[in-house]
C-alpha cells in the first residue's frame, strides 16, 4: 500500500505540478513550450502587463537552465512560433525575455484552441526523448474568427485540452485595475508515458536509498 500511495503521488506531481518540477534542482535540459495569449481582451482587462511580469521574472528568470530547449508561441485570432531555440547561455534568456516583453496585446480575436492545435502538431513533429512540458497564459476568454473551426465555441477546446490539466489561477489586483489570467500546464504526453515515467522516477527513489532525486532519465 506504501509503494502505491507514493507511485499515485508521483504521478500526480508530473501530470498537475509542473512548477514543481521546474522549481527542483534539474541536472537534465526539458523542452518547454510556452503559449502566450496577445489578444485585445487581455489589454481590456488589463492583465497582459502583469502576465508578462510574472512569466519574465518569475518562471524564466528562477526556473529556465542552459540547455533548455524553448519554443514561444504568440497567439489572438492567429498564431505564430517567435522564438524556437535552445538556451545556451544568458543572453539567449535575455532575448528571449526582451521579446517577451516587447509584446503588446493587440490582437483580434482569441483562438485558443487553434494555436494548441498547432503546438500539438509541432511536438508530434519534433521527437525529443527529454521531457516536455506545454504552458498556456490567457485569460480563457475565447472569441475564434467565424473561419475557425472553434468559432463560438468555448467547450469543444476546453474537453479536447484542459480538462485534466493543471490550471492555476492568478488573481489580479482590483484597486489597482489589474486584471486575472490563467497559468494552464497542458498535457503533452500520453497517459502510458506518463506512468511510465512516474515508474522510473519510482524506481530511481527506491534504489538511491535516502538520497534526492533531481533528474530523470
């Protein structure tokens, strides 16, 4: 019963907690996919500047190592990849940082569930035997272009993506007009890869005795 209440915890820390596993001490690189929404409902509701701060200053600069590889995604009614490279030293963060916050949330349209078609279609495309972790940053107001194929829908994406992801919601600050968005961790590899993940990270613990596990292989 021990070993199986530590396997569940295992998994659940790799499908739901990926600030977790950014926050450990990795000694292996990850390709991270980051997709950042610039619609115009962002600079409405007076999130976007504060949703740049936060991924800027609070994941890049603590939780990217060298050697990461980074794929940005920027997205409204359309998408597109602005950065796709691998983290050498501290000035390709600082690039890619600048590029981030460069960005002004001046697109129409919101197609969310179109540009995770895309990132979907990209890491089918771009085999990789590290892991992989997806992050999404809206504010899930979801307004598609008549020619999509999510016009007008909210819930055939969000069955389709979110609805086992981990989604944690960052509260703005009203007296400040600053408004909330949504650090979502989509999923990106099959269940049977997950688990057997979990089951070498397992195993890894169980063999090393008492000492930490920081990477896995």
């Amino acid at each position: 019963m021990k070993i199986f209440k530590i396997f569940t915890i295992i998994l659940s820390i790799l499908l739901f907690s990926t600030q977790f596993t950014f926050a450990l001490e990795r000694t292996e690189p990850v390709d991270l996919y980051l997709v950042i929404d610039k619609s115009i409902s962002m600079e409405e509701t007076n999130s976007f500047d504060a949703m740049k701060d936060w991924i800027c200053n609070k994941f890049l600069k603590r939780c990217v190592t060298m050697d990461d590889f980074i794929t940005l995604f920027i997205f409204y009614g359309e998408s597109k990849v602005i950065f796709s490279e691998t983290i050498k030293t501290p000035e390709d963060l600082d690039n890619l940082i600048a590029l981030i916050q460069e960005q002004k949330a001046d697109g129409p349209f919101t197609d969310i569930g179109s540009v995770l078609d895309n990132a979907k279609k990209r890491l089918d495309l771009t085999p990789s035997s590290r892991m992989r972790v997806t992050l999404l940053f809206t504010d899930l107001i979801q307004e598609a272009s008549y020619s999509s194929k999510y016009a007008g829908t909210y819930y055939d994406f969000a069955d389709k993506y979110l609805s086992s992801d981990r989604i944690i919601y960052h509260e703005g600050n009203q007296t400040q007009g600053i408004g909330s968005w949504y650090e979502i961790a989509v999923r990106t590899a099959s269940d049977q890869n997950v688990a057997d993940l979990a089951k070498k990270i397992y195993n890894n613990i169980v063999a090393s005795g008492n000492s930490r596990i920081y990477s896995v292989q």
